[in-house]
C-alpha cells in the first residue's frame, strides 16, 4: 500500500520496447480530486505514461497505485478508471443512449442501476434531447460529449483523457473546454489529461507535468509553470509567443550581451552565480513606450513584423542580433519600420545557467 492522500502514484516506473527506453524512472502523485494535466511535444512519453496507468501497456519497472492499491498488474477493468479517448469510438448502430449504457449492461448491472446512471451522466453532460439519436446525427462536439458520457457512467474515481478535443475545430475546442472545467468542479473526481496544446493545460489543470523525452522536466500550478520555469525548456516550451532567449555572461551580478547590461539586483537567485546564462523575458513582461522609463534597462527598437490579433498586437523586432517578440494592445496604430521605445527589469527575467539549463 502507498499514501491514501494520493489518488494516483506512479513509483520508479521504467517503460522500454526493446532496447528504446520511452519512459524513464518517473515519479508522480496526483493528489485526490486533482484536474492534472501531461503536457508535452509529440513522442514526449505523455500518452504511454497515460496508457501505463489505465493498464493497457504493461510496464518494465516500478509500480503504479491507484487510491492506495498496487494495480501495477492489474487488468484495466479492474483499476477504477474511466478512459476517453482522441477518437470518440462510438457504435454507429446504437443510440446515445445505447452507447452510454453498453458497458454497465456487460457488466450485468441491474436495469434501474443503468438508467439512474446514465441519467446522471447525460444531465452533467447537458445531452439529455440527444438519447435517442445515432452518433452519425451527431455533431464532433456532441459525439465527444456522449464519449465523456460513457466514461462516467462507469462511477469510477480516476479519469483519463487522452487529446479528447484534438478532432474537434478551435471555437468547439475552447467550448469544451470549459465545459470539462465545470463538470471537474461539479463531480470533483480526480482527472488526468493528455494534451499537446498549452492553452488547454494551462485553463483547465490545477497543476501540470511538462514531458520531453519520458521525463517530467516540471510538475507545478501554471501559474508557477509560467511565471517561474524550471529550466531552459520549459521556458520555451510555454507561451505563445515563447519566450525571448539571449545567451550571455553574468559576472558582478550584472549580465551582458552585445552592449546590452542589466543590473540584476532585482532578481530572486537560488544561489550567486557567474558565468554563462540564458536571459529569458515574456513579450507581455516588456514595457513599451512611457512605462519602458521605469524599467532597469531602456532602448529602441525598429518593428519589423506587425501581427494584429484583435484585442492585442504582436510585434517582431530584433534586440542584440536575436529575435524579440513584443506584445502590445491591440489598438496600438504601430507599422512596421516604427521606432519602439522598450523597457524590462530584473524582477521580470528568468535565468538559466548555460551549461545545465536549470534555473538560476
């Protein structure tokens, strides 16, 4: 037995298909009632460690608990897990209700067992005028919700989503989501989320593990994620635009590149360093225009790339020889070839040392 206050533990789990090792003596706790999303590029190991846990991959080393239990072993319908998947995987021939109810009649439930239950669901759901039709007279968005549906009529306490939206176009996306946001918080069971796409991790997690290379590289609230990334990746990884990236030396707590010093009195360092280091600023963390004044280091720079998004702008420019993304608002009358004044201090920046890519 492991820790009861964890709803999921994966302990030194090790994964290889022959001599690839896919997933990497990883450890994780998912907390009761925790919306968790693995988050990460394409090959990252996010969708095997999900596979790992629903039981549908058997394992090389290490072990996985669910509510206290080593399933490591066991079969996936014994785990206590509600799986959905990218492709909605509906059976064509039967109605929504159909759908939802073909498991728990496999499963022999009693009739009145079944109906309460996939009542339930399909009122959480809001699907209740789509019972008695088949999935082909179904939308993406209502066939995703059927899908969803049929996970939790299985009563279970752990939810696995793997990509559930990624099929689905950008406004039934970003509808969905806040959809699954709310039913988390109404039945408050724990979930876990595959994604490739930042902006779904970063509305709908309470925290988020960031993979590359069936590793976690960070597991924290977004807001830490954004604000305070761990290493050299994950800054990257997260923001769109990324994050802007110099490569120069620190010494005297000041760092330097190309004419361009800041004074980093202003920044929380773990420990005094010098030597090599990657500077990291957010376009939105860069003051523009008047407010630049107050910032710990001042220039001008030339617009080269104006992208009009609506409610804000972003703007290409070049600082030091490397490309310089600045977000402005979006009723800004800026043009390319306009001269901007910028501004950003200490406080605002994110170090990393160059030669492991850890946070300073």
């Amino acid at each position: 037995m492991t820790d009861q206050k964890f709803s999921v533990s994966v302990k030194n789990l090790d994964l290889r298909f022959g001599s690839l090792r896919v997933l990497k003596d990883l450890n994780l706790d998912i907390h009761e009632g925790e919306f968790l999303v693995l988050l990460g590029s394409s090959g990252c190991g996010k969708s095997t460690l999900l596979n790992c846990i629903a039981g549908l991959l058997d394992i090389t080393d290490g072990q996985i608990f669910i509510k206290g239990k080593n399933v490591t072993w066991a079969e996936p319908s014994e785990r206590g897990i509600g799986m959905v998947f990218q492709s909605y995987a509906l059976y064509p021939q039967m109605t929504v209700e159909g759908n939802m109810s073909f498991g728990l009649k496999n499963a022999r439930l009693p009739k009145a067992e079944i109906k309460e239950r996939v009542d339930r669901a399909a009122e959480v759901l809001q699907i209740e005028p789509l019972m008695k039709r088949k999935p082909a007279a179904l939308s993406g968005g209502q066939r995703q919700r059927v899908a969803i549906g049929r996970a939790l009529v299985r009563d279970v306490d752990v939810f696995l989503f793997d990509e559930p939206l990624s099929n689905l176009d950008a406004k039934l996306r970003a509808d969905l989501r806040v959809e699954l946001k709310q039913l988390h918080q109404r039945i408050k069971n724990t979930m876990i989320y595959v994604t490739h796409d930042q902006v779904e991790a970063m509305t709908l997690a309470d925290r988020i593990a960031i993979m590359k290379d069936g590793l976690i590289q960070q597991l924290a609230t977004p807001e830490e994620i954004y604000n305070r990334p761990s290493n050299l990746y994950v800054a990257d990884f997260i923001g769109s635009p990324a994050m802007n990236l110099f490569k120069g030396e620190i010494a005297n707590n000041t760092f330097s590149l190309d004419g361009l010093s800041l004074s980093l009195d202003g920044y929380d360092f773990a420990a005094p360093f010098t030597g090599t280091a990657w500077l990291g600023i957010r376009p939105e963390h860069v003051a523009i225009g008047e407010n630049a004044a107050a910032a710990d280091v001042q220039m001008d720079v030339t617009a080269e790339v104006v992208d009009p998004l609506g409610s804000d702008t972003l703007v290409l420019a070049h600082v030091a020889g490397e490309r310089f993304w600045l977000r402005i608002s979006g009723q800004a009358d800026t043009k390319q070839g306009d001269q901007i004044r910028i501004g950003f201090s200490a406080r605002d920046v994110s170090l990393f040392d160059a030669a492991t890519e850890a946070r300073l």
